[in-house]
C-alpha cells in the first residue's frame, strides 16, 4: 500500500545541509553556467552516481548558501517517497 509523498520548503542553511548530506549529496553548480568573475551559476544538489555526473561542479557550503541567499531562494524538498523510500527530490524556487 502506498502513502502519499509530501514536499516541505526551507530556507534554513542548516536544514537544507542536514537533509542533503544524509542523502549522500554536495552542494554544486551546473557547468558552464558561472561567469568569469568567478559568480557562481546555476545551483544543484550533485547526488554522486546519478544524472548529474560531468554536468556539475562541486562548490563549497558557503558559495552555496550565498547564491542561495543573493537569489533569494527557497529549497523544496521530499523526505520519503510515496512508496516510503527516502526521496532525494529537491528543487529551488523563488520565496
């Protein structure tokens, strides 16, 4: 029997860190994405082994949440899976 998924949103650096690296995760960018003054571009959540290999550029926490901040974004994400398995979906949306 399957339970139905629900998403929560955060803007909680410490929230957000926890539920990535439980998951395995690493703060990232896409490639290609920042400019050359060194802005960092696009963010993503690099979960190693999956679609996001060669696509991604690992960046550190604090480059991270302060894009996040600069564009005033928030983090939505899933805990588990409607069929209760822990859940790795997460997007950023605008506040």
């Amino acid at each position: 029997m399957s339970t139905k998924s629900t998403s929560s949103s955060t803007t909680d650096h410490k929230e957000i860190k926890a539920w990535v690296e439980k998951r395995g995760g690493k703060p990232a960018t896409v490639k290609g994405t920042g400019d050359k003054d060194e802005h960092t571009g696009i963010l993503r959540i690099d979960f190693p082994g999956y679609s996001g290999e060669g696509k991604l550029e690992e960046i550190t926490w604090e480059e991270f949440f302060e894009k996040f901040d600069e564009s005033n974004l928030q983090f939505l994400y899933q805990d588990k899976t409607a069929d209760g398995k822990e859940s790795r979906f997460n997007k950023f949306v605008s506040r």
